[in-house]
C-alpha cells in the first residue's frame, strides 16, 4: 500500500473501511480496503450511515475496530431473550 499523506486522500489512495457487523458477520464482512471512488461506489450501491462506516488509515486499528464490532454483534445477540420461547 502506498504511503498515504495523513492530511488528505486522493480519489485512488487506498484506506481501510470498517462498518458494523451482523450476527452472521466475518470479518471480510466488515473490514475491507478500499479508494474513496470505490467508497462512493458503495454509497451509491446501498451502504448506509446507519451502518457506521468508519475510515481508518491504518491496518491495525482497522482489524482491532472489526473485532470490536464483530464482539458487540454477538454479544448483543446472546444478550437478547429467547423470543421463540417467549412466545409459545
């Protein structure tokens, strides 16, 4: 990856994107490298604010935001109550 100026990116630098993840989430599903036209492509293809995508320069504090992400999905899924036994 090329040496990315901290003060601004271009149309074709390369950036890690990170957005929350589901219970059925990987890893690829949330963390993925990408150029702000590919970015803007994602934008347009669905990618919503609601899905708190958050840019990150560098690698590790990408992959660390993921595994928190991925963490608090399935923690919020073990947390809720059984909703099938709730209802019969």
């Amino acid at each position: 990856m090329p040496t990315i100026n901290a003060t601004r990116l271009g149309p074709h630098d390369q950036f890690w994107l990170v957005t929350d993840a589901t219970l059925e989430s990987v890893l690829a599903d949330v963390l993925t490298r990408t150029t702000l036209s590919r970015f803007a492509l994602m934008l347009r293809g669905g990618l919503s604010m609601d899905e708190h995508p958050t840019i990150f320069l560098d690698r590790a504090d990408a992959i660390e935001e993921a595994g928190k992400r991925l963490a608090a999905s399935a923690a919020d899924f073990e947390s809720e109550p059984a909703r099938d036994a709730a209802t019969e």
